[in-house]
C-alpha cells in the first residue's frame, strides 16, 4: 500500500505525464525502465531508489524549474517514508511483558521431603498421568521449587524484564535503553555502556548494530549506507534526548550519465555493453571496477522527528593513498543532468588532508552561493549534499564521518559504502573508452 508520501509524489509525475502527451511505452523506452515500472513509478506503488531517472523523465515531460525542484523535495521525502516503513515491518515485535515471566504455577504447601518419599502418589495423580509431563509427575519436589521460582521471577522490577526484551535480537535499538533500571526489591542492574549513535539506514537498507570492543555499537547496510560510531556520552547522559539522522546515499552520480568513469582491468573486447544508469554500479562491481576520476556522491540528510539535529560537520577519513591503477577507464554515458543541487562541496582526494571545500552552483537553472556547515534538519525539514570527491595522482580509499547533536545527544555517523570503504583511482594519462552504440563496440576516439 502506497504511503501518503509516495501518492504525493505519484500524483506529480502524473500531472507532467499526461501534460506532456507522451505514452508510458514512449517515455519508459527512454528511460531505460519498463513500461510496468513506470506505471508503478505514477500510480504510487513504488519509489525510485535514485533521483536521477525521476529528473531526466520531467526533462523529458518538459517540467519547469520550479517543478523540478518540487519533484525533489517529494522524491526525498517519499524515499525517506518507504525506508522508514520498510525498517517498521522489519522490526520485530517484542513479547508482551506477562509472557516473558516465568509460567504461573500454583504454590504448593510446603511438605516434608521425608514424608513425601514414604508416600505414594497424591490422590488424583494417577488420573492425570496422561495429561502430566514425566519429570513433572515422578518428582513432588520439583512442584516446591518451581513454585520458588516463580515467586523469585515475580518479585523482579517489571521495568528489567521489558529492558532485557530490548536488548535481545541483532536489530536492537540500544540507544533508546536507559541508562539505569529503577524498580522496588533492590537496585537494579545498569545495562552496558553504549554509543547512542545509530545506523543511518539505506537503504534499500536493514541496518544492524553489534557492539564492539569498546562498547561503541557498529552497523552497515547494503547499498550504501552510514555506519555508527565515535562519540554518544551525551546520549548516554539524556535517555530522552534527540536521535541521530537517517543518511542515505541517493546517488554515486547525480549528474548521471554524465561523467562517470570506472576502471576495469579488462580489454575493450571483453566487457559488456553498459547498462541503464540506474544499473551502472552493479555493472562495474561485478567486473572489479572502481570508480575512476570523480565520484559525485549525493547524501541525503533528514531527521527522524520534529526535533532538529544540528549537522555539524561532515570530515573525509582516509585509509590508504596509492599510485594510481594502470587499468582502462570506461564511460558509462554521454550528456549531462541538470547542474549541481545545494548544497554542494568539492574534496580534492589529493590533499594529504582532504576536506569539504563549500562551492557556488545553481539547481534548475537558479543560482545557489556557496553555504557551509553547520545545518539543521528535521522529518520535514531535509537537507541534500552534493560531494565532488576527485583525484588525480593516486589510488585512494576513504569514507566520511557526520558530525550530530540534538536534544543533550551527540555523535558521529560513518558514511561508506555499504560497510567498506569508499575508493577512487585517477584516470589520468589512462586509455578511455566510449560505448558506441552504432557499432556496439567500445572505442577510444
């Protein structure tokens, strides 16, 4: 069932659709997608992973500046609503409180265990032998201890036991647990240090946190997605403070397919023809490619309430610098998208110590100044970042951190690429070839 959000953004693609007067089978052979998808795509049954098909079918529905930029805010909006729904589904529900207790037994009288064993059976312990476990029937003691048991597993604060229900399963959301357990009968158990920083869950994604070491949560998702880690003592201090943000990486290339570039350690000969540019990354990891010349990252930043999270700063971490790779770069298309969206920044992967350089550029044919952090974002309130990592004398693996607070919580998300990291390899003074589709064959002129 399509949420609110996805109607929404259906019912713009099919106002540019009908306006245009272009068929389904016309405008889906353009796009490279099937006409069923597309119908999805309209009706509101399904939400594209990436923004750039969704951009080039308004171009192609001949969409205004303004109507662009409202395609994208609904597009970000109704992603954000289907991976939130799908992390709900996937969430399992923990057992009501009352089953998690020990099973009620009636308390029997305390007996002598001498007397017990000169005795025979009670009377009426012989009808139900049919309906009685063995252990349960050949020992009147055990009758005693488990009803011992049961007293002792009542007498636990309610609050411990829904605690250790949180805590069980490799999805568990352990930064909303509180710090300290409060209940009658004694003081409770405090439950394990941990970060409050959270996956930032792609998508198309499942995160799943295991605690390290020291105690600081990590997770990953598939398909590109933010990973937890470094700082969440505030957290630990305001159980009822704010969350971290979700991060998506809703594009390796938002200028598709423009200037895009892989390395393959292969012949012309040898590789396949390139796939739609929604399947391009798919394409170039199942041969060994890496990203060659730029990566153009879009993150896409939103809160997961109406509490605002302050952005703080988004830092580049590298791992290894290396000489370049002595492999082919191969394009992935001809003719560029429709300019850079805020906000954009320039990270030159060359630079002993890269960072976020803040550039001007323009979004549906308006001009945005160049804008640095801090930002804010909330569940309505959405922030887009454009990165433009580049390099040109080297082999580099790297990934990002996002610095957060909100509400007394602070922390620090990982951004890589689907758990490892980031890598960009020059293609500098490296044969480059183009597809030809006249020919089918790949060339270099």
């Amino acid at each position: 069932m399509a949420t609110p959000e996805a109607a929404e953004f259906a019912a713009l693609l099919k106002e540019l659709k009908d306006r245009s007067g272009r068929s389904y089978g016309v405008l889906a052979g353009r796009l490279h997608v099937s006409t069923s998808t597309l119908h999805r795509y309209c009706n509101g049954d399904a939400v594209p992973n990436e923004y750039a098909p969704v951009e080039r079918f308004a171009r192609l529905c001949a969409a205004t500046p303004d109507e662009l930029v409202e395609l994208h805010r609904r597009w970000i909006v109704a992603e954000a609503a289907r991976r939130r729904t799908k992390a709900e589904a996937a969430t399992p529900v923990p057992a009501p409180v009352s089953e998690a207790v020990a099973p009620s037994v009636p308390p029997a009288p305390a007996v002598d265990d001498e007397k017990d064993a000169d005795e025979g059976p009670e009377p009426g312990t012989v009808a139900a032998e049919g309906d009685s476990p063995r252990w349960f029937r050949s020992a009147p003691r055990m009758r005693v201890l488990l009803a011992a048991a049961a007293v002792v597993a009542l007498t636990v604060p309610t609050t411990l036991v829904v605690s250790s229900l949180n805590l069980s399963g490799s999805n568990s959301d352990l930064s909303d647990a509180p710090a300290e357990v409060d209940g009658a009968g004694g003081d409770a158990p405090e439950l394990p240090d941990v970060d409050a920083s959270k996956s930032a869950s792609p998508r198309a994604h499942k995160p799943s946190g295991t605690p390290s070491n020291s105690g600081t949560p990590s997770a990953s998702s598939s398909g590109g997605a933010a990973t937890s880690g470094g700082q969440g003592a505030g957290a630990r201090k305001q159980g009822s403070g704010g969350a971290a943000p979700d991060v998506t990486i809703s594009s390796y290339n938002w200028e598709a397919p423009c200037g895009q570039h892989y390395l393959l350690d292969q012949k012309p000969d040898a590789v396949p023809p390139p796939p739609a540019p929604q399947d391009t990354r798919g394409w170039a990891r199942a041969l060994g490619g890496v990203d060659g010349g730029d990566m153009l990252l879009e993150l896409t930043v939103q809160g997961r309430s109406g509490q605002a999270v302050v952005l703080h700063g988004l830092h580049v971490r590298v791992l290894s610098r290396k000489e370049p790779l002595a492999w082919s770069a191969y394009s992935m298309g001809e003719g560029c998208g429709g300019g850079i969206t805020p906000q954009s920044f320039d990270v030159d992967l060359d630079d002993n110590r890269p960072t976020l350089t803040p550039v001007a550029g323009e979004h549906a044919g308006t001009p945005v100044p160049p804008k640095d952090f801090p930002f804010r974002v909330t569940s309505t309130d959405v922030e887009v970042f454009d990165l433009d990592a580049h390099v040109e004398g080297h082999d580099v693996s790297w990934y990002l951190e996002l610095e957060w607070s909100s509400g007394g919580r602070d922390g620090t998300l990982r951004i890589d690429d689907g758990g490892k990291p980031f890598r960009t390899s020059s293609i500098k003074a490296r044969p480059q070839y183009f597809y030809v589709n006249d020919t089918a064959r790949w060339s270099d002129g």
